[in-house]
C-alpha cells in the first residue's frame, strides 16, 4: 500500500493544522482584537514580538546558508531584504519599531529585549535552533505559517483600529506592507514542500515542522497571558509600572 500522499492531499493536512493550532485562536489575540487588551498589554505584546520580528532575518540567513542551488537562494534572500530592508529605516524591524513607538515604548529599550519575558526568548530562540539544525525541507515547511498570516492581520488591522484610540493606521504600517510579502512567501514555501517531500517520512516531517512552528506562536501568546493578564510576571521582564 502506497502512503504517501499527493501534493494536494498533504497542502490539505498543511491547511487543517492552520485551522486547528494557529495562533489566531489564542485567547490573547481574540482579547487584544477585540479591544479588551490594557495599555499595558499591548505594550508588552509590542515589546515581546519585537523579539520575533528582529529574529526572523537571522533564522532566514541560517536556512539560506544552507542552499545550493543559487535560484533557490535568490528567491529565499528576499526574506531577509523584506525584514533588515535595504536601508537604515526600511523594512519590515523598522516598521516594528515604528509600532512599538506608536504605543509608547522607548526604543532603545525595546531594542535591548531586556524587558522580554523568558518563554518568548527560549520560544525565538528553539525557532531559530530548529530552522539550523533540522533537514532544509523541515526549515522551509516551518515557515508555512505564513499560509495563515493574512486572516489575523485583517483581524488585527480592523480590532486594533476600532477599539483603541492610541492606535492609528500610521502605527499599524507593518501589518499593511506584510500581506501581499506573505502571500509570495508562502506560495514559494509551499510548493517547494509538496515537490520535495517524497517520501511518507518527509510529508510527516513537513507536518510536524509546522506544528512545531505553530507551537512557537502559540507559547508566546500563553507567557504574556500568565504574565500580564493574570499578572505573574517573571523577574527581569519589562513591568508596566516602569517607564515605557
């Protein structure tokens, strides 16, 4: 019996895991779209994404290290010119910045991650660990994320527009730029995937690898919960009493 899927049978059980474990069904994301999200809390989301975005240029670079072929590097280069930009001030961390300003916090502090909580380190951190180590198939299969992306930016755009008033479209630039960025990303990602997953271990290892990515959203989202709805914040982490 022949267990490997066909392309469209594995883009399949790729979709259903975004359906099933994104990080847009997170409680946090459905209380910072909905306006239920302080000040604070979105200032703590802010700053600890921060730690994502600036991150992903640097996950991008190990997997391009580890390419042959020079179309296929040409092609995945440009996900880093996306993020680092092609000048200072461009680009997707410079947008970033520009929202971690619009909501007040200092960028000299965000730019330190000093104030980021552990779990959003360690969680970055196992990302990158991941995308070095682990077959170029799962590194790439992990950036299918991006499949899902422009649902909860339109999510994002719309709640965060609608419920806080310190938030204007100036603010939300990166998520405006990002969309069609992702559509390419993902387009690219995902055929690679289907055309070189061969055999029934490699589609496991595809899925698996978005799972995991999934998870390293998803755990993101679960520390700032802890720490700043509940309000069990971890030694070291930025605290909202302290100057933004």
């Amino acid at each position: 019996m022949n267990d490997v899927m066909a392309p469209q049978h594995l883009e399949a059980q790729l979709r259903q895991i975004g359906a099933t474990r994104y990080h847009n069904l997170h409680p946090f994301h459905r209380r910072l779209h909905g306006g239920k999200c302080s000040l604070a809390e979105v200032r703590a989301w802010a700053l600890n994404r921060y730690y994502y975005q600036s991150m992903i240029p640097a996950k991008d670079a190990t997997i391009l290290a580890r390419m042959k072929d020079p179309a296929l590097r040409r092609e995945w280069r440009r996900r880093v010119i996306d993020h680092d930009g092609e000048a200072e001030g461009d680009g997707g961390i410079a947008r970033w910045l520009h929202l971690t300003a619009g909501v007040g916090l200092d960028r000299d502090l965000v730019i330190s991650t000093r104030g980021i909580l552990p779990a959003t380190r360690f969680a970055v951190e196992a990302y990158v660990h991941f995308c070095r180590e682990r077959t170029l198939l799962e590194a790439i299969a992990s950036s299918l994320t991006e499949l899902f992306s422009p649902q909860i930016i339109g999510e994002r755009i719309d709640g965060m527009l609608k419920h806080y008033d310190f938030v204007t479209p100036d603010t939300l630039a990166y998520f405006t730029k990002r969309p069609p960025q992702a559509q390419r990303d993902s387009d690219f990602a995902l055929d690679y995937v289907c055309r070189n997953a061969h055999t029934q271990a490699e589609q496991q290892s595809v899925l698996n690898a978005l799972k995991f990515k999934c998870d390293v959203l998803w755990v993101q989202l679960d520390a700032l919960w802890h720490a700043y709805v509940e309000g069990h914040i971890p030694p070291g982490a930025w605290q909202p009493g302290e100057a933004a």
